[in-house]
C-alpha cells in the first residue's frame, strides 16, 4: 500500500509541474485520469483486504453485522 501510494504521490507531482510548465490540457487530463485510475485500485486493494481479514475476523467474533455497517457507510463517502 505504501509503495501504491507513494507512486500515485509522485504522478501527482508530476502532474504538478507539468500545469506549472504549461503542458497541453488534454495530456495533463491523461495523466490525471491515470492517477484516478491508480487511487481506485488502491481503494480496491484496500476493500479486499478488509473483507479478506476485518471482516471475516468480525464474523469469528460475532461483530460482524457492526463491522458490515462501518464498511457500507465508508463505501457510501466512497463512492458518492
């Protein structure tokens, strides 16, 4: 997660200094829509492993139905 993350902050950067540089607008909207892209898949990463560990965790202990309404509000700010 943190190598995913410190890739999409260095994108980020990169896209920084190409608007100060004046880039062309459609490229800079390219490689913003590749940052959306890598910030979704991390998301999913993220996702996965909480349903591969909190959750099933959270069923062993029978907390499962708070833990399921923590993920659903989060998935809710998520995605809008």
């Amino acid at each position: 997660m943190i190598n995913r993350l410190s890739r999409i902050e260095g994108h980020v950067r990169a896209i920084k200094r190409m608007i100060e540089s004046g880039a062309p607008c459609p490229e800079v909207l390219i490689q913003l829509a590749a940052v959306g892209s890598a910030v979704q898949k991390t998301a999913r990463v993220v996702l996965e492993d909480h349903i591969d560990s909190c959750l099933t965790q959270a069923a062993k202990d029978g907390t499962a139905a708070g833990e399921l309404r923590s993920l659903k509000d989060a998935l809710d700010r998520y995605i809008g």
